[in-house]
C-alpha cells in the first residue's frame, strides 16, 4: 500500500528553503537523504523570524514566477524528427528588417580594421574594443553615423509607401 504524501511543515512556502537545501548538499556533495534535507528544512522554517520568512515568500514567488510549472505541450509532440523539420521549413515569418542604428553602422566600418590587426581576439572582445571606441567618438563623428541611420530609416518608409 502507497504511503499518504506528508506535508511539509510551515506549508507550500518551505519549498524554496527546500529547494535552497538540496542545491546546498548537492553542491557539498554531502550525501543526505531527502528526508534528512527536509528536517534541516523545517528546523531552520522554525527558527526564522518574520522578516526573514517574508523574504524567503517573496524569493519564493519569484522563483515561481521565473520558472512556471505548467508545461505547454507542443502541437508536434509525438510527430517523427523528420516530420516535424518539413513543417518547421515551411513557416515563414513575413517581419521586414529594420534599418541599422548608428552603432552597427559605426561597427560595420571599423570592425574590418579591427579584425585585420588583432586576428587572435574573439569576437567577444573585438565587440568590446568596438564599444570602447564608439563611447570615445567626439558627438561629431556620431552624428555623421546618427544622420546615415536617419536616412536608412526614411529610405525604408518610403519604400512602405
């Protein structure tokens, strides 16, 4: 006969010390049980003053939040790999691209450059170095990147008219 399912003391809000606690022993790699992770629970629930609980609540709902229980089923479940990569090929997004903004106009004209002397760095740290030189530019030299991007943008709405 299956055992009735225990509830927990201190109710549904224990549950992140809970989940607080396994990530603890899992990371010492100390080999307690669940029942043991649940006593230790309850203890430190009991010994927590108000303050303290309602900022475990409020860690609570928004770890919740963050990863809803409630798992939407795909409408492809079930359907062979093959099959289902033939109907994902067929869906086409009709969203029009949107004209560059002055960084990338600014990024497009000096990461060549960039890349030809420092061929070792990734393109992390090129994009950083490209960061660092944009926030150096004089605001002359960025409105001229400023002034391009706003003829991108009407070039684009005319062409929508």
């Amino acid at each position: 006969m299956a055992r009735p399912a225990r509830k927990l003391q201190g109710g549904k809000h224990t549950t992140y010390l809970f989940y607080i606690s396994i990530k603890a022993a899992k990371a010492s790699r100390d080999p307690a049980t669940s029942r043991e992770i649940s006593k230790k629970c309850s203890e430190i629930w009991k010994a927590m003053s108000k303050e303290e609980r309602r900022k475990h609540e409020e860690m609570a709902k928004h770890h919740k939040t963050k990863r809803p229980k409630e798992r939407t089923s795909s409408p492809l479940r079930g359907v062979r790999k093959r099959q289902r990569g033939q109907q994902s090929k067929r869906v086409t997004f009709s969203r029009a691209k949107q004209p560059l903004p002055p960084f990338f106009l600014f990024m497009a004209q000096h990461r060549p450059q960039l890349q030809k002397s420092n061929p070792h760095w990734t393109v992390v740290e090129t994009v950083k170095k490209l960061g660092k030189m944009w926030h150096k530019q004089p605001e002359e030299d960025k409105e001229m990147y400023k002034e391009q991007a706003a003829r991108l943008r009407r070039k684009k709405q005319k062409r929508k008219a």
